[in-house]
C-alpha cells in the first residue's frame, strides 16, 4: 500500500492506494497518528482504493485510539464502486451506525425523504 498525506492549514487529506483491509491497517493507523494535533479535517481520498473490507467500513467510522484528535471531522472522497456499495450496504442494514451523512457530507440523512407530488 502506498500512502500519500497532505496537510493545507488545519486540513489533512490522506491517499491510500490499494486495499483498505485487514493487512493494511496498521499502516494507516500510524498515519493518522503521525498527524499534527492541529489537523481538524481529515480527508480520506479513496480514489486509489479498489476494495475495502469490513475492517476499513470500522476504521473509517469508528473513532479509536489511533485517532488522537477526538474531535476531528473526517470526510470521504473518491469512492470507487466496491467501496462505496460496502458504505452504501452498511448505512442500510444499520443506518445509525453507519450514517452515511458524516462520512460524505453531500448525502443526505436517511430519514429526509423527497416530499410526495
């Protein structure tokens, strides 16, 4: 896995290429680690990630103590298609534990419904 990190300001966007699983997530959690405490929006860029599995669904959703910036936004983009119909997958099997809203600021919640003509 090849990971690229840059930092603008208070904004951190990270590029991992590859996949997002299991094996490499100890490579990714020593890059959220090595970011500034002063980083308040992470920036994950999923563009070169063809796959993820369940284990990169929980590191992008759940906080950890990889993370040291408890209060840290964290936003996806580049959603290629198997990661983003895990997302799409895990947001309607659980919606609240998954919600899609934090992830990808653009979507709207799941309870918004288009009104009726």
């Amino acid at each position: 896995m090849n990971i690229t990190t840059t930092i603008d300001g208070t904004t951190a966007r990270i590029s991992p290429s590859g996949e997002l699983d299991f094996d490499t997530l100890p490579p990714l959690r020593a890059t959220v680690d090595a970011l500034p405490p002063h980083v308040t929006d992470l920036q994950w860029d999923l563009g070169g990630t063809v796959f993820m599995d369940v284990t990169g669904l929980n590191f992008l959703f759940a906080p950890g103590p990889h993370d040291s910036a408890p209060g840290r936004r964290t936003t996806v983009t580049g959603l290629n298609r198997q990661p983003l119909w895990l997302l799409l997958l895990a947001s309607e099997v659980r919606p609240t534990g998954f919600d899609l809203s934090r992830l990808i600021p653009d979507t709207p919640p799941t309870d918004v419904r288009p009104a009726a003509f």
